[in-house]
C-alpha cells in the first residue's frame, strides 16, 4: 500500500520557486519575507459534500486550491505555499493525474508553491493548506466596518449559482452565459491582485462564498455593526443578459454561493481610489449599500420595501 | 446544519499565545520570528485507517496533535501554531468535547498555538497541519547522514507495538508493562526538546513512526548511503523487562510503528555530545549501528548473521 501512493506522491512533487525543501521529509521548510505578517488558512472537501464523484478531476484540482487562494486575496495578502492532504479509496493514477494537473494550473496562476502533504487510504477528501504573507499589520480583517462606510462588491456575484442551476436544468441560460456561469462554477479566478490593491483602502474584507447576504452577515458580526444593501444596486445586468430572469438574478446574486468574489466596505472617501483599482483591474466593483449602526442587514427593494435576506436563500 | 459546527467549533477557540488573528476570519494572521525558517507538516488521519471508531476522543486528540509536533521536533525545530480541520457525519458535541480536550492537552504542553481550521460534515477525518521555526539553515534534513556517521536513537522504540498486541491479546505484557506500553501508544511523547538539542549535533534526523529499520532506510535513501545496524546494540532490556521475550522485543524495535522517538546519525565526534544531551534530558539515547557506503541497510545478529529488515516486520 505505501509504495502505490508514494507512486500517486510523486504527481505531487514539483520544484518550488520560493520553498527551501519541498516534499520528502518531516516537514518543509521556507523562509517568511521579513517584516511580513503569515496569513494561513485550512479547507477540508469530502466528496458527496462539497463535491460529487463525477466531478473532473482537473477542474476540482483547480477549485480545490482556488477556494483557498480566494480565503487569503480575502485578507489583502499574496499566496505563497501550501500542502495538500489527500485520502482516497484506492490508488487511482488517472483521477490523481487530472487531479493533479488542475491544481498546479492554478498554483501557477497565482505562483503558489506546492511544499509537502501527505497521501492516505480512505473515503475521498480533500484537505489543502494555504500560507500567504502581507505586510505587519495591513491584513483586511472582517472586524473593521464601521457607521458610514460603503459595501462594494468586485464582479458579477451570482454566476456560479446560475452555472449550477443551469447544469441542473432548473433554468435555462444563453449559450454563453452558460459558458461563462460554468466556468464561475467549476474555473473560479479569486482576486488576488484586487484584494492586494484594496489594502489600505477596504475598512473590512471577505470573499462570498455563501452569497453577499450571508456574508455580509460574517462582517456585520465582527464589526459590531448593521447595513443597509439596496436591490437596485446590485450588479445584476450581467445575469440577466445570461438569460436569468430578474427574480433568479437577484436570488443568486444576494444568496447564490461560490463565486469567490471579493465583498468589501470602506470609508466613502475612498470611492475615487476604488474607482481607479476597477480600471487598473479591469474589474466591475459596484457599490451596494452602507454601513450603519442598526443591528443587522436590511436589503432595500426598488418600491422601497424593506425585507431580510431570508427571502433570497432558494440558491443556498 | 452551518449552525450546529458553529457550535462545534466553539470548543476550538482559544486564545492563542503567539497569534496575532486566530478562529474566525477568512484566515488567521502570526509573525514568524526574524532570522527563522518555517517548518510545516500535514497529516490526514481517517477513522478506520489510522484510528478505531471507539478510539478515546482524548486519546485520539492527543495523538492527532502529537505525531505532527513529532514531525517539527525530528527537524530540530520548535512547533508554534496548528490548524485543524476536521470531518464528522453529524455534529456530535461529547466526541467534539473529549477531542478538544485531549488537542489541547497537547497544545498547552508543547505552547501550540490553534489558528484556526474548518469543520465540516463527512466520514470522521481529521487533519492537522502544524508549524515550527528553526534558526535558519539549521535543520536537521534525513538527507545529512554519511559514511562513518554514527545511528543513534531515542527511548525504548518497541513499546507502542507492544502496546497494541497487548490490548489485542497476542502477548501478555507484566501490569507496568502494559501500562507503560498502552501510554506511549495512545499518549505519545514527541521529543521536542532532544530534537532541538540535537541541532548541530546530528548530521540526519526523522521520528520513527513505522520502525526503526522501515524509518532508517528513509534517511538512508535521502543521504545516499548504506547503514549496518547491530541487534546486540538495540535497546530491548526495557522491552524485555515488560514482559516482551526476545524475538518480539526485537521485532517490535525494528519494526513497530506508531512511536515517535528520534532515529538519527552524527559522526563519531559528537559521541560525548549525545552522551551530555542524554543526561540533560533524562532520557535514554542509545547508539545502534554506523553509516557505510554499502547500499541498504543491514542488520547483524549477536551470532554475525547478517539480514535485511524483512525479516522483522510482522509488527506492521
């Protein structure tokens, strides 16, 4: 058995670009940048929960390490190492080789070294380990939001929802909204360079992956503050030319998940520098709503109708 | 369901020690130590595989956290901070509780920080990666060992084997015995303070977590070079005084897994180093064989038959 899965490892061991001893022995070794804090993060995926056994390997080996990219762009921080633990039923070369081969697309993407792991026997699961850096004390916390600050969101939230629901045949998008949906769902791009630029800009930070309602939520929580989101507001013009009706557009923007988009707030002075970060990236970045002092979210329809987030989870 | 491991993860939340950001971010945020490197390990650890599902939760939190703080000591290295994610079927607070409790056990003993991790619904997995420092350039790699170095290791490596044919009923070991056994398997030591004693000291190190010969050959593929190891030199006197006869004293030394003791080479001259490092620690540190250019590794009886480990390996 150890000799089938060191043979499955050896998919794994690539040369780092910024690692002092990768995979092999006891544990690896690198050297954090000097004067930078580490930002590191954990996710677990177990097949039937977070993920099905048909799903392509190739592209779960992408999405795997992109969900964990998008925990650290989240910070304002830039990836730099992680460690994969795999178990699997049994050795199975073609889905590690798929597997593997997603996961090192999006390594490179973002030049994420790959420094150790650790291969066992068991029900398939997924567990990767990220460490990125950012510079002492210019993390974006979810803990900064306060009274009077804006709520902007980066791209058009709710594409992963709609790619879902158009694989599941529960609606039926335009041949290149499904494209584009499809890939937001099984190809997410976090946004490392936007969540970097927003340093020193954002007062707090998350990505959505459980949609901007529920994860506004986290920000309001930590920050000890409420919000106001309005619905006219919301980048939706997007989905709809997908071929989303106005009803399913609003639902999967505000409760749709795993988009890995970036959800931020900050102060209203800065809306000309986060302007010109939109340019430079070539990112929609929409503002959506504020920051106010009254427990909770309030998400504001166009007749002016108050309602809760409650109302939008059918994609959840 | 989300609210249910919420709870859950309340009992991993802990202030940390040495954390700047901990449990509840999109990420967690430490400041490695100037002029370190970092050293970090993962380990995937599947109920059914690695562990019995009436495995003692305690126990099994414990040990989750020591084999990993075994990894960072056998680099010579100080662990610092851990994350943890973990997989279960349903949420189920008494299990949670015991493991928390055993986890931190470990934590405090060793100073663990716990940053933070994930808790999601699956098969019971769990897996923890861990992070060290050493003063940069100065770990100790199973890539160092050459021709002349001496084999050295820690403790009576034998006894968690000998634990666990006790508990299943294939020898009978005296009551110490077994108590003492049935300790070093379910409550592992890692040797922290010799590792990092042994810096500079040896010239190659790892843990033995599958018996000293399976574990030699590791350091022995990694430096290049070949090891005779003298069965007369091994330390059975503990073994045998716990009841174990000859023949299974020897075969679960060599190759018995789940101990954790440091298995390393030094060259000759540092003999009254290890000798003074020994007395330091209050712990036995026996030398076992020597370093040749002979590929593979040999083991010589009392009588000068010379064998191959395969010979001792009904422990694995």
């Amino acid at each position: 058995m150890a000799s089938e899965f060191e043979l499955i490892r050896q998919h794994f061991t690539r040369d780092g670009r910024h690692t002092d001893l990768g995979v092999g022995d006891d544990a690896a070794l690198f050297t954090p940048t000097a004067g930078m804090q580490l930002v590191v993060s954990t996710d677990m995926l177990v097949e039937g929960t977070h993920f099905l056994p048909d799903t392509d390997p190739r592209d779960l080996g992408w999405k795997t390490l992109a969900v964990n990219v998008s925990d650290i762009a989240a910070m304002g921080a830039t990836p730099r190492w992680s460690l994969l633990a795999l178990a699997m039923p049994a050795p199975d070369e073609a889905w590690v080789e798929g597997f593997a081969r997603g996961l090192f697309e999006c390594a490179q993407a973002f030049d994420i070294d790959l420094v150790g792991g650790d291969t066992t026997r068991g029900p398939r699961t997924l567990c990767v380990t990220i460490f990125g850096e950012v510079p002492a004390g210019h993390a974006i916390t979810r803990g900064g939001a306060a009274p009077g600050d804006e709520v902007w969101v980066t791209g058009a939230p709710g594409r992963a929802a709609l790619g879902l629901a158009h694989l599941q045949g529960r609606l039926r998008l335009t041949d290149a909204g499904a494209a584009e949906c499809v890939a937001a769902l099984q190809r997410p791009q976090p946004r490392v360079a936007a969540g970097r630029a927003l340093r020193d800009v954002a007062s707090a930070m998350l990505d959505v992956s459980d949609g901007i309602a529920g994860d506004l939520g986290h920000i309001l929580e930590r920050s000890g503050v409420g919000a106001e989101i309005q619905v006219a507001a919301l980048p939706l013009d997007a989905l709809i030319a997908f071929g989303a009706d106005d009803a399913a557009a609003r639902a999967a923007c505000l409760s749709g998940g795993d988009d890995y988009e970036l959800l931020f707030t900050a102060p209203a002075a800065q809306r000309a520098a986060i302007e010109r970060i939109a340019t430079t990236q070539d990112l929609a970045i929409t503002r959506i709503g504020r920051i106010d002092d009254t427990p909770g979210l309030r998400v504001v329809d166009a007749d002016g109708n108050v309602g809760t987030a409650g109302g939008y989870d059918h994609f959840s």
